[in-house]
C-alpha cells in the first residue's frame, strides 16, 4: 500500500498549473474577536453527561475484581480511597485515609499490572469504556482535513509566496472544528488496515484519499491524499503517544503534514506538525477535550515559518479553544492569528493592521465537503468499515454484562465473611445466540493510544 503512496505521488507531480484566475473569497474582516476569559467549552468538547463517567466504568470493573476476592462493598471503598491516595499523591496531607489492608493492596497491585495506571505510562494497551470509543477508525478521522478544499484549491495560482502560504495554513486551521459530540477517541486501526475514499466537488472535479496502518505497536498511520485538477497533494504519517497523567490524559501528536502544491514545484513542500490531545477530568470532574501545545507550518523554500500556540485554559482563568501564532518571512514578522479553532479564526497583517477572516467554524462549518466509500459489499476485508463490525457487537455484549451483573451483585451481596468459589460471578457469556463470534486476529481493538 505505501507502495501505491509513492507511486500515486510520482506520477502527479508532472501535472502542470492551469492558468485559472485564483479563486477569491468574499469573506470580510471580523472585529476584535479576543476570547473572553473563563468561557465555557462548546458542547462537542465535553463528555455527555448521560453517557457516564470513566470513574463509574472503574468502579464498575472494581466490584466485579473486590467480589472475586471476596471484598465486597468495604473492600472496593477501600480499594478507592487507596486509588486516589495513589493517583493524587496525598501522602503528605492530612486527610484521614484508612490505612490500605494486604488485600486492598493486592487489588491495587493487580490493578495497576492489568491497566498499567502509572502517572505517565504509556496508554497504549489500557483498555477504556465505550463510550469514550467513536464509532470510527483514525484512519478516517483524518479526513476531517480535507473537508473544506474551496480554501486550499487555487493557491497556486497566486503569484505572492505569502498568499499561497497564507492559502495552506487556512486548509490547516479549517481540520479541527469537526468532531463528534463528547470527548471520543477513534478506534485504533489494526495492522495492514487502509480507509479509502473519493471526493466529488462542485466544479467537476474530484478528489482522492488513501490511508493505511503501517504499523501497531507503536502506532502509524500514513495516509495520501490529491486533486490533480486542483494541482493538490497532501502527504503525511500520524504517530500518537497517550500517556496517564492523573486525572488526565495526554496524548501526543507526532508526525507530519507534507502539502504540495503541484502547481508550484518551486515551493517544495509546506510541513506541518500537530498540536497534542488532552483529555481533563477523566476520572474526577467534568471532562473536556482540549488541544495545546506548540506547533508549526513552514515553507523552507521561500523562508516562511507560522508558530502556532494551542493554547489550553487555565486553572483559575482562560477561555476554551484559543490560539495565537506568528507568521515569519525570512525571520521578520507578516502578522499575527488569534481567535478560536472552534469558532472564528483571524490573521492581522504586521505591516498594514488590516485584518481578515481565516476560518468562521461557527458560519462556514457545515459546509464540509462530502466524501463517497464504497459499500461494504465492495470493500476489502482489512477496509476500515468492514472491520469493526464484530468487536462493536462484543463490546456491547460485554458492556450489558458487566453493569447487569455489578447491578445484581450489589443487591444479593451475601454477608462479610461468607464469601466462598460459589458466590462469586460467573465469567461472562461466550456462546450464548446473542453473543458475537470470536474476535479474528485483525479484530479492532478499542485500547488507548
């Protein structure tokens, strides 16, 4: 498959520039748009209130562990005290924790070596509940970039390096604002797993994109994408790190963004990085998605260089969704973006003042171009769509089991000091008519990466 990327890559390169008018849009410049302080998220950043909680779900695994080792209700209060004594470091406090038992930290210890809950350890084999899980793979989620085209197509047509510059930064920032309600993770893809789809414009013309899972462990996915009417091309690889920090999640970003544009085979490529994930409130709180940290776009044949902050809200203070960023020409500033990824986004010039919109999210968002895949009769057994299916089914049948037995289990909990081999919970059905067949080796797994 990367053999196709290559392949596709080299033999568009040669397609030649139309002598089209560059396209203009209308868009006229928007007033100060500072972010306020102490905003609230939108709603697609935070977790769905009737969904539930991730600490529920744990809770949920801890009845069944402390019933098989004959706790009960006293045991998992003590297993959840000696948790959060880990997790937040309260040893030096004066708050009254009981002092953990031997068998309280035996359920520690065999909790930590089952989902591996260390402040920054690598989340990549933590299995989390499902309703943190969109219903679709990462190599699709990419795709999320190329829904608005119309802000990219024709940038090569411009004679100002700085305007074709400024063309695929907003391509860049127009890629975040799409997401699904709640803080969700896309399924990790397996080993040999592509996503393919096409893209029908306006104009005629026609897009394409491919990507596939080059490897597992650790996790990357390359993908490819090009108009080769639309003198486009977009080359890249994403490699996340998830790492445990607390009551949070971070998830790192490497990897690349390569954007050609065919037209212009003077520029090179226009590299792009990504900002990195974090997932507040896993356990206590409200949980919120954010993007932070730095990242950067730069063009090294004509010496152009943005530096964007993500910036994440503090603490006390701040507002949601804001970015700030800087754009250099041979190391002297052109001007300055600010604004919200999830909302309107601007570019001030240095020289003039005058400013102009880059991204409205919240009147241009919905006009995202629509992709076609194939159906699922035509589709490759290892094709994203195909995939997914049983392990969806399995995680459903496990979910309905696992909060009907804590359920019951709490409700017929015999007396302390009864427990016995026969009280304890029978294992989870696995050939009942309403259970799923095996997982397949290719089978998705819903880990934390």
């Amino acid at each position: 498959m990367m053999g196709l990327f290559s392949q596709a890559g080299s033999h568009f390169r040669g397609v030649t520039s139309s002598t089209s008018k560059p396209q203009q849009h209308g868009q006229q410049p928007h007033e100060d748009i500072k972010a306020p302080e102490d905003t609230e998220p939108d709603d697609t950043s935070i977790l769905d209130e009737n969904e539930g909680s991730i600490i529920l779900s744990l809770i949920s695994q801890l009845r069944y562990v402390c019933w098989s080792f004959g706790l009960y209700s006293k045991g998992l209060t003590d297993v959840l005290t000696w948790l959060i004594h880990l997790d937040l470091d309260l040893s030096s406090s004066n708050l009254p924790l009981p002092r953990p038992t031997h068998s309280t930290r035996r359920i520690v210890i065999y909790l930590i070596q089952r989902w591996q809950c260390r402040v920054g350890m690598d989340l990549s084999r933590v299995t989390f509940p499902t309703f943190v899980l969109e219903p679709r793979s990462m190599l699709e989620r990419i795709t999320d970039f190329m829904s608005h085209p119309d802000l990219i197509f024709g940038a090569e047509a411009f004679d100002d390096p700085e305007e074709r510059f400024i063309r695929v930064l907003q391509y860049y920032l127009a890629g975040w604002h799409i997401k699904p309600k709640g803080v969700k993770k896309p399924y990790n893809p397996v080993l040999g797993e592509f996503f393919r789809c096409r893209y029908d414009y306006p104009n005629g013309t026609q897009g394409f994109y491919i990507s596939e899972q080059v490897s597992h462990h650790p996790p990357i996915s390359a993908f490819y994408y090009i108009s080769p009417s639309n003198h486009l091309s977009i080359l890249g690889e994403l490699r996340p790190k998830s790492k445990f920090l607390g009551n949070s999640v971070s998830t790192t970003m490497e990897g690349e963004n390569r954007v050609t544009l065919l037209g212009k085979e003077e520029d090179g490529e226009y590299v792009i990085t990504m900002p990195n994930m974090y997932a507040r409130g896993i356990l206590f709180g409200k949980m919120v998605l954010e993007l932070g940290d730095m990242c950067v776009m730069k063009n090294e044949k004509n010496g152009l260089v943005c530096e964007l902050d993500f910036k994440t809200k503090g603490f006390f203070s701040g507002t949601y969704n804001a970015i700030a960023g800087k754009v250099r020409h041979n190391n002297t500033e052109i001007g300055e973006i600010s604004g919200r990824w999830s909302h309107i986004m601007d570019f001030k010039n240095t020289k003039t003042g005058a400013k102009r919109v880059l991204f409205d999210a919240v009147k241009d968002g919905q006009n995202v171009s629509p992709k076609w895949v194939p159906p699922e009769s035509e589709q490759e057994p290892n094709e994203s769509r195909r995939i997914p299916k049983e392990p969806e089914a399995a995680i459903e049948v496990a979910r309905e089991w696992i909060f009907g037995s804590c359920m019951s289990s709490q409700a017929q909990s015999p007396p302390q000091g009864t427990a016995s081999a026969q009280t304890k919970p029978s294992p989870p059905p696995t050939s009942t008519p309403s259970s799923p067949p095996k997982e397949k080796s290719s089978s998705k797994q819903p880990d934390a990466s």
